[in-house]
C-alpha cells in the first residue's frame, strides 16, 4: 500500500478526544486525512489538531467513507450501535467503550502484554481497555514475565476526569463552591449543606473534600463495574485467566491521574532490588522510588507523562512472595488515548506493509 492512512476520531470534542488530538498532531506524516466526528451537537464547530483547524461532522455511517482506522471515543451506548457500522464499512476500529472488550472475538490490546493480539480481529474491531487496568498492565506485565504473577489486590484513587468531561467539570464547580469556606468538612453534614443534591452527579456523592468509594455502576455481590474490570480485563490482556484479583475502586478529588496501591503475590519470594532491576528496563513504566528523597509517584506529576510511574516497591513482611506498590497512571494518556495511539501503530504498520 504505498497511499497514507486515513483516520478518524470519534468523539473528538469530549476529553480523551481531546487528547487523542494532541497525539495524532504529533504524527501528522504518518496519515492522509484526518477526520473528526462528534454528536450532531457539536456538527460545525472547529477544533485544532496541531496547526490545522478540522471541521467536526456529525455521526453517521457516510463519515466512515475512505476511512481506515477510526479512535472510538464515545459512550458505551453509542459506542454499542456505531461501532458494527464502522466496521462493516472495512475500517479498523479502536474502540474505548466497555462494549466489546469482554468480547472473545475482540481482541483487547496493550502493546506492553500483548501486541500480537492486535492482527488476530475477526470483527475488524480492536477494544481498548479501561483506565485503571491500563495504568497497571506495562508493570504486572514485567513483573510477571520475571516472578510469575499468581495473584493481586488492588485499592484505586481515581480521578475526575475519569468520567469524562462532566466528570472534570463537576470537580471544578464543587471546588470552586466550596472554596473560602472556613473549616468546612469539619461539620457534621456541611459539604452536602454548601453543595445541594444537585452536586451528587455525576459521582454519586460530593467530590471536594471527600473520597467516594463507587466507581461504575452496581453489580451483584455488591461489586462495582469498575472493580470487575479490573479483575476480568487484567486477566485477558495479561493471558491469564485464572489469575486471582480483588479489588476497590475509589474516587477521589484528582482532575488527572488514576493511582493504585497494589498488593501483588508471585510464584516465588521477591526481592526489591529484583523488581527493580525488572521496573528499570520495562517498556511503559518510569521506576519513581526514591522515598528518603521525596520521590514517589503522584498524580499532580504523573499528569502528561506517557509512562505509568511505579514507585513505593516493598517486599511484604508477612507475604514473602508479594510486594507492594504504588502506581500511577495518567488516565487519559496511557490509560485511554495513548494505548490506542500505540495500537492504531500497530495496525497501521500491519496495513502498510500488504
Ligand atoms: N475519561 C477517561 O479517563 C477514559 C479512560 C478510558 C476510556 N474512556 C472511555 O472513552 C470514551 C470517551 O470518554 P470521555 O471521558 O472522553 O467522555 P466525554 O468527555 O464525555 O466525551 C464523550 C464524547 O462522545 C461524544 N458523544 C456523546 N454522545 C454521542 C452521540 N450520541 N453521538 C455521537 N457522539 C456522541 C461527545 O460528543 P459531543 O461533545 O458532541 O456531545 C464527546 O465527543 C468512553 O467510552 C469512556 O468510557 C475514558
């Protein structure tokens, strides 16, 4: 194939769209055109990406014509109805909803696990899975080509934006509503007074000044559908479908970052210096341990960065073959738009090369 690419991203007006952008401009040589789509709502208005200005059309099945590979950025319900029509238009679909990603004849891809999967899509769709597991696959994948990873328990602290831009936005009005209040949160019942039943949405509870312990919706066994995420796509992308996970999934007054305590158990003891000599050279992940000189990871520096920040690596007193550490994980980079980047490579390499 000697022409460039097409590409297009759908859902580019909301926040990981927004990114997608960024990375796309990045790589403008690698593709022809470059075509932006969103809700009717947003049909007509112009967005950068890199120095051009694209116009953004409306959904339909025409704005898949000459495309080759289309970002899915949308809702899990639009994603449902809008993703088959792409696909059977023969254009390559990443797609970021839960949808498809449990989907056995949909491969879930992370380049740092599983980069072959990506040829191998019977449906011509490719999922990109959710923010918190992506966050965690480049360490558990080192991690567990080296020691043999048998088991894992999760605690997440996942920001805002994870919910998209209302999400983003609802955390900035509860902190500008709450902001100046003197002593608040010290009150039995004084965050809910300032802020109104009509700050729950979208997380459920208030944000400021607060940690919801809900991410998803609820399922049986009192589990949320973030929690089984993690748990049952960890197990696809890793390969490993008997691997033991628990997991809680919290929400915390973050704009960007999601970051995760782990508690990881191996087939054999662990030493620190042996997980970090296996974080050092792994693909994805920047080793930022460092503790008697204030270095560990954290949202407010992990934000941007394309790698997942690992630090806080312990051998557990108690559990001499697990460790514990912390990880976190721009949810918007790695953990939406820059895994599918990296995928949409793959394919576009694969592509070329016929
Ligand atoms: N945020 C994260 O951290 C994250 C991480 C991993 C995966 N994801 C997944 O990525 C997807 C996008 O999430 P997001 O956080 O970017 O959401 P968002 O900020 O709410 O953006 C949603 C996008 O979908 C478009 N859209 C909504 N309804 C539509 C419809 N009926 N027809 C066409 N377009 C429609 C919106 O266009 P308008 O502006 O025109 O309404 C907007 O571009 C979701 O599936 C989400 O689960 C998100």
């Amino acid at each position: 194939m000697s022409r460039k690419l097409n590409v297009a991203i759908v859902g580019a007006t909301g926040v990981v769209g927004s990114i997608m952008r960024r990375l796309i401009a990045a790589e403008r040589d690698h593709w022809g055109e470059i075509r932006l789509v969103a809700s009717a709502r947003s049909a007509g208005r112009r967005l950068a990406v890199g120095d051009e200005t694209i116009e953004v059309q409306a959904l339909s099945s025409e704005v898949f014509d000459g495309i080759d590979i289309a970002h899915f950025d949308l809702p899990d319900e639009v994603s449902a109805e809008w993703v088959p029509v792409a696909a059977a238009r023969g254009v390559v679909v990443i797609d970021k909803s839960a949808h498809f990603r449990m989907d056995p004849e949909v491969p879930l891809v992370c380049r740092e696990a599983n980069p072959e999967a990506a040829r191998d899509r019977p449906k011509g769709i490719i999922a990109n899975a959710n923010c918190t597991t992506l966050a965690l696959i480049p360490t558990l994948a080192a991690l567990n080509e080296a020691f043999g990873l048998v088991s894992m328990s999760v605690a997440s602290y996942q920001a805002a934006s994870g919910s998209g831009k209302e999400g983003l936005e609802a955390l900035y009005a509860q902190a500008d509503k709450t902001a100046g209040i003197e002593r608040i949160g010290t009150e039995p019942g004084d965050v809910r007074a300032v802020l109104g039943e009509e700050y729950d949405a979208p997380f459920g509870a208030p944000l400021a000044l607060n940690v919801v312990p809900k991410v998803g919706g609820w399922r049986d066994g009192g589990w949320t559908s973030e929690e089984l995420k993690v748990r049952n796509e960890s197990r696809k992308i890793l390969g490993l479908p008997d691997l033991k996970v628990a997991s809680t999934c919290v929400r915390v007054p973050v704009a960007v970052g999601h970051s995760q305590a782990v508690h990881a158990t191996f087939e054999r003891e662990v030493s620190v210096e042996a997980a970090h000599r296996v974080l050092a050279e792994a693909p994805g992940v920047d080793l930022v341990d460092d503790p008697a000189n204030g270095v560990y990871p954290m949202p407010i520096d992990g934000v941007g960065k394309p790698g997942t920040q690992v630090g806080r690596v312990r051998q557990s007193i108690d559990f001499p073959n697990s460790l514990e550490f912390f990880v976190v994980g721009d949810n918007l980079m790695k953990g939406a738009a820059l895994n599918s980047i990296e995928t949409a490579e793959l394919v576009r390499r694969e592509l070329e090369a016929r």
